[in-house]
C-alpha cells in the first residue's frame, strides 16, 4: 500500500505482515473513493478515520492536506503501525493516533469537533457501521455538509441511515461496496 497523491506520495503504508486483522484498501478502490471525494477534501478539512488500522484512507487525506486528521483504532498491533506510519510519512503536524474502542472515541469529539469527513471502515458483516452512524448522528459530529464514507461487503444486503444522515450514493468494487452518507436536509441543496 502506499499513498497516492499530496504530501506523501508514492510512501509506502506498513503493515504486519501475515496478520489477520486488517483489510487493506486496495489502490484502485482508494483511487476511486478520493476521485469521487475530491471536493469534500479542502485545506479545511477536519478528518476522522474511525476504524483506522494501519491508516490507508486516514494518511490519504492528511497527504492530500487535510487540516487535521485524527486515525483511531484499538487493536495493540495495528496502532502501533499506525504511530509508525504518521512518522514515516512526515505527517506529525496534521495526523494524530488516538487508540480505543470506536464509540468511546466519538464520544471524546462530542462538542469539541465537527467532521468534515469521515471513513468508517469496521471489520465486515458487524454492527459497527449502524452503530456509529446513529452515534455520529446522536453526538452531532458530522458538519453540516460533511460526508461520510463507509466501506462494507458486498455480500451485506442492508444499508444502514439514521434519523438525520441517509444514504446518497454507493459503488461496488468488486467484494467492497463503498457507501456515502450526508445530512438528509442538505443533500439536495
């Protein structure tokens, strides 16, 4: 894996080797999410990427100059490559690790931060999608015209929306569909 564009381009992103508990975004999935975000992604943009592992779309923003960008994940391995990762790519001032369970990390944002964009890439066929989209719904972490993006399997047939963030648009890629979710009142506008 390595990063696309910005920054960053052409590093490689490290992985453990043999380890089971990442799934890495494959490039030409990565290549086809950030075309379709592009305009989503500014200078101005505050980023969390909520199921981090070792960072692939995380680092792809930050690379491409996201403000900020927080990349969160509890498992002990994978965050320890994920710290390693920020590092090597020269990504300290804009990129921040941040280890534990998914909600007790949106709930440390509540009030403090508004998303402009948000990956949510949990392990497949879980309940981690709806329940961090009704979380995320619930806490008022998304901005106004944020955009979030969630990777699943094609095999599950349900997409999640909550009360207030519905589904706008969505891409197979072969076994992952990529789903993206906005404000129901402001997709239209």
């Amino acid at each position: 894996m390595r990063i696309i564009t910005g920054k960053a381009k052409g590093r490689k992103i490290i992985s453990p080797d043999g380890y089971d508990v990442t799934r890495p975004t494959l490039d030409r999935v990565k290549q086809s999410i950030f075309n379709i975000i592009q305009n989503d992604l500014t200078r101005d943009s505050i980023v969390l990427d909520l199921f981090a592992g070792t960072g692939s779309l995380g680092l792809e923003s930050a690379s491409r100059g996201a403000k900020k960008t927080y990349l969160c994940d509890r498992n002990d391995i994978t965050f320890s490559y994920l710290k390693q990762n920020i590092r090597n790519l020269g990504l300290s001032d804009c990129a921040f690790a941040i280890k534990g369970e998914f909600d007790v990390n949106l709930r440390r944002f509540e009030g403090k931060e508004k998303f402009n964009l948000m990956f949510i890439d949990p392990p497949y066929n879980s309940d981690y999608v709806s329940r961090s989209i009704n979380l995320i719904d619930e806490l008022n972490l998304l901005d106004k015209y944020g955009l979030i993006v969630v990777k699943i399997s094609s095999s599950e047939s349900k997409f999640i929306e909550s009360k207030n963030i519905n589904l706008v648009d969505y891409r197979k890629y072969g076994n992952t569909t990529v789903c993206f979710y906005r404000y129901k009142e402001n997709y239209n506008e």
